[in-house]
C-alpha cells in the first residue's frame, strides 16, 4: 500500500443518485477496481480557513485494484451539491500529484480535504487506463460532508 498527503435535507438528496456526469462516457467501469472512504474527519475554525468556509473536512480514500489488469490512474472527477444550494464540478488530472500504476491486487490511498460553510453531498470518480490503453473509471460511493450543529 502506498500513502501520499496533501435546500433538500441531503438525508432526501437523490434517493436514486445518478453519477450522469461524474465519468466518461467513453470509459469501461473496470471490474474489481474499488474506491472506498476509508475516514471523514471534520475541523472547524482556525485562522487559515475562510470566514464563510469555515468547516475543513480531511478524507481518507483507498483505491483497491482486484481486476486482472494493471491500471494507471490519471486523474478525477468529483460533484459536490451544497445544503444551501448551488453545485461545484471539480476536476483535474492525478491525484494528489500522483498517476498511480497499481498491479493486481495493489492499493493507493491518499488524504486531501474540502473546505465548506454548509452541508454537502459528494459524488466522486476516478479515471485512468488499463495496460492496453482501454480507458477505465471507478466510482467513489456517494458520502456527505454534514457540519455539526
């Protein structure tokens, strides 16, 4: 395992989730390859966080590779719908910095974090390629960001 750091109730949002959006549409959701939120840990205050934006969440994630492929991942794709209404569409390529390259059986997790001045529901994917250059995707199962009260 490698490491590596840097207005609906959401109990009501999407019963019926659909990630249209989250992956390509080109891409093969590869069998065996898992994303997991392994730890959510909530931080409020502290000076270097914005006024308006002032809950840190830290996230914990595994992606597990149990497919017969070796895998490159290239980079993600989250949706984040805010308690308070609007949506963020964040996008990039690696993750933390990195393009992982993880052989059966292998695993890459890594910790990053969001900041938020509500609640929010996030919806995530990861994207790369398998070893004959077949482009393929892992979903993140759907968690909240919820602030304490």
């Amino acid at each position: 395992m490698r490491a590596a750091s840097s207005g609906k109730p959401l109990a009501e949002h999407h019963k019926g989730d659909t990630l249209r959006g989250v992956t390509c549409c080109s891409s093969l959701e590869l069998p065996g390859l898992t994303a997991r939120l392994d730890k959510l840990v909530h931080h409020h205050g502290g000076a270097s966080l914005p006024e308006d934006k002032p809950h840190a969440f830290v996230y914990y994630i595994t992606i597990r590779n149990g497919s017969d492929r070796i895998v490159t991942l290239l980079g993600r794709k989250w949706v984040i719908d805010y308690g308070k209404g609007g949506r963020q569409v964040i996008e990039g390529d690696k993750i933390v910095g990195e393009t992982p390259r993880l052989a059966p059986g292998e695993e890459f997790s890594y910790n990053s974090h969001h900041i938020t001045g509500c609640d929010a529901h996030v919806i995530g994917s990861f994207h790369g390629v398998d070893e004959s250059g077949t482009k393929i995707h892992v979903l993140l199962p759907p968690f909240d960001l919820v602030v304490p009260h």
